[in-house]
C-alpha cells in the first residue's frame, strides 16, 4: 500500500477516533448536550424540509436516503484500494445504459401491445429484434470497438439474468401461493 493511503487511513482512524471520545466524553458528563441539541434540532427540521422539496420537484420518490446511499457508492471507490476505479465507473455506465435499453425496449412493448390484431409470440419476436438492434446501436457508438463488445456482452448477460431472476420470483411466488 501506498505512503499516501497509509497516510490517509490514519487520518480516517484519527477522525473516527476523535468522534467516538467525543461523543463518551459527552456520554458521561454532558457538557456537549445544548450544542448536539441545537444540531439535531437543524437536523431534523431541515431533513422534512429537503424531502418535502423534492417530493414537490420533479424528483418525486427520491428520498434523502436514496441521494446519500447514491453519493456514497459513487465515491465509494475512491477510498478503497481493493476496487478497480475504472471497471467500477465503466460498468456504472455500462448499467446505466443497460437500464436505458430496458426502459425503451419496455416502452416498445407497451405501443406493441395496444394493437388488438397483434399475436403475443409477434410482440415476443418484435421485442426481441428490438432489443438486438438497440444494443447493437449503442455498441456502435462506442469508438473502442472492444468496448463495444464489452457492453454487448454485458447488456445481454444483465438482461438474461433480470429474465431469469424474474422467473425464479414466478416460480417462487407461484409456490406459495399453492400452499
């Protein structure tokens, strides 16, 4: 390990030290209660307020929780060595367009089956032609044609596990049901 990540590890013990002794110091006497009061009053009261704001926003159903666990993960490895920074950020990409292709492919299923005319395997057939082609567009615009295949690769072995994560739920659900 790094001089520089021992270094910053040591300052992370040190932070961690210094606010658990703070908060034993203050367990048994006290002396820090009418400043943690006064913390956790502005806490609490700004807390409803952020939420109430993005519940009238156009962030409806993203609460606060979601926005730090988000954060967290995104910088997460930054702080841990053990985690390749670039496969971490790629595959973040790589899932993010996954979900893009899954949104649409959806939408197209949705305008599919409004038509009365049109048979469940021709909607099955079509979602599957659509999906190819939209993955394979998108691969396309990769300039780095090994990351092309990587997402292609990628976006079918995530849309084959969703299908089949799907089907284990069915199976399950349908188990307990009988019983």
């Amino acid at each position: 390990m790094s001089k520089k990540k021992v270094l910053f590890l040591y300052f992370l013990f040190f932070i961690i030290l210094v606010i658990a002794l703070f908060f034993i110091i203050n367990y048994f006497t006290g002396v820090f209660d009418p400043f943690l009061g006064k913390v956790f009053k502005k806490y609490s009261e700004l807390i409803p307020q952020t939420e109430a704001f993005l519940f009238k926003q156009a962030f409806a159903g993203i609460s606060m929780g979601l926005l730090i666990l988000t954060i967290v993960l995104l910088i997460y490895p930054l702080f841990f060595p053990h985690v390749d920074v670039k496969n971490y950020y790629r595959d973040f990409i790589f899932g993010i367009l996954t979900a893009v292709v899954f949104y649409i492919t959806e939408q197209f299923k949705t305008i599919l089956s409004k038509f009365k005319a049109v048979d469940f395997l021709f909607v099955i057939l079509g979602m599957i032609l659509f999906t190819y082609l939209l993955i394979e567009a998108i691969a396309s615009i990769f300039k780095n044609k090994q990351k092309g295949i990587e997402f292609k690769s990628q976006t079918i072995a995530n849309i084959l596990s969703g299908i089949v994560f799907s089907m284990i739920l069915t199976v399950i659900k349908t188990i307990f049901k009988q019983n």
